[in-house]
C-alpha cells in the first residue's frame, strides 16, 4: 500500500492546516518535492491554485504544478508526465461528483492508482479526502440545486475500503453532516469513517493514524450496532495502528 492524507476540512489558503501540509511534504522523504495541485472539484479556481503555491512553495519548499481538468482536455501522455512525475499530488475541495466524473471520463482516476502504486503521497481536503474512499458523504447537489439538495453518496477510487465523511462536525447551508452521515451509514450498512475540520487521517503502508490541528477535532469510526448507528471516536496516538482495525469493529 501506499501513502494517503485525508483531511476533513479547513482553508489550507490561509494556514488553518499548516501542521497537516507538513506531513504531507515530510511523507515525501524530498528536501524539495514536486507536488501537483488538482484543483478539478473548485471548477479549476485560479485562485485556489495561487493558495496552494503559498502555502505549499511558500511556507513549505516544494517545485509547485497544477493540472486544469475542466476547460482544457490534456493528452493521455501530459496526464502521465504530470501525474507520474509527482512526488505528491494534493487535490482540492469543492464538487465531488463533478470532479470524480471528470476523472474518469478522462481515466485521470487510473493514473493517481498508478501513482499510489509508484509511491507518490497523495493528499486532499474535503472532495480530494473522499476520492481517495469507497463512497463519501458529499453535498454536490448543493452546487446544482442550491435551494432544494440533499446530500449524496458519491463512489470513489477505493484506496480505502470505507465510506468517508469529511467535514464530520460540520455542514452545508445550515445542515450539519454527522446526523445525516449516520442515517447514510444505517441505509447501507457501510463502516463510516467521519473525519472533522482541521483533522485528517495518514495512511502509510498499511497502518494510519489521526492528527490534529485544532484542539477537539477528531476522527470517529461510523458502524451499524444492532438497531443502533454508533459514533466511536479514533485515538490520536503517534504510533501506526494496521488499516484493518480502523475499517472493522
């Protein structure tokens, strides 16, 4: 296995998950990597990009790259060089059923397997921690349907076999995620992992841990208990736990 950071929440454009962003550049064992930004679920917002080499070339050193996905249709050749060439690939927040369509409609999604498989970290926030899933808890529709939406299970890549919730101790327009998260994993008796803001999990070579850059934000494992949805809170501790006890009870 490979090398995933999956962050629940927090602008990384001004800072508010530095520690995290440090982990994932130290993950790349690089004093100077190169780490690509997808910026496909944002509809490839300029701005975000600027955010990204901030905080990433800025603060932390790295060669910066972004891949445009939307108005633009790279050869399968340019999404090689630019995929397989990272040391780590960040991918950001915004519309996950945009960006995972997009993905596969031009097997973008086969590439970042490949590189998983080569070693590259591969890292995102929000829309870019619930690729990395089996499904996630997304609120898409609010981008269609801003007036009339509900949350969504979106199907990831399956790095990880779970279904993800980033965003845990928050919400959309007024509706908190964790009370539908847990209706979500009552419908499809799935095991959740919820993941609050300013929190993320490390996966790494089969074995994860949770950090935090907020006091109080966590990661919960989500099951099915009898006729009950139980919320388990996931201990923060250095050491690497194998995946096999955060996906099962």
């Amino acid at each position: 296995m490979g090398k995933i950071v999956a962050v629940g929440g927090g602008d990384m454009r001004e800072g508010e998950t530095l520690p995290i962003d440090r982990e994932v550049v130290e993950l790349t064992g690089r004093a100077r990597p190169k780490a690509l930004f997808i910026p496909t679920a944002s509809y490839d917002s300029v701005e975000y990009w600027e955010g990204f080499q901030k905080i990433y070339c800025g603060e932390l050193g790295c060669e910066t790259a972004v891949l445009y996905l939307l108005n633009l249709a790279p050869s399968e050749a340019e999404l090689e060089e630019s995929i397989l060439s990272s040391d780590l690939i960040y991918v950001g927040g915004g519309n996950t059923l945009k960006m995972m369509r997009r993905w596969r409609k031009l097997g973008v999604d086969r590439l970042l397997e490949r590189a998983y498989d080569q070693g590259t970290v591969l890292a995102g926030v929000s829309a870019g921690a619930i690729c990395w899933f089996s499904y996630g808890h997304s609120d898409s529709m609010a981008f269609y349907h801003p007036d009339d939406w509900s949350y969504i299970r979106v199907k990831g890549m399956g790095l990880i076999d779970s279904l993800a919730c980033p965003h845990f101790d928050g919400e959309t327009d007024g509706v908190k995620r964790q009370q539908d998260f847990l209706q979500m994993v009552r419908r499809h008796r799935a095991m959740g992992i919820g993941i609050d803001n300013h929190c993320a999990i490390v996966f790494v070579d089969g074995g994860f841990r949770v950090i935090a850059c907020r006091p109080g934000a966590g990661a919960y494992q989500v099951y099915k208990d009898g006729q009950e949805v139980a919320v388990r809170e996931i201990a923060q501790i250095q050491e690497l736990r194998p995946v096999s006890t955060l996906l099962e009870v």
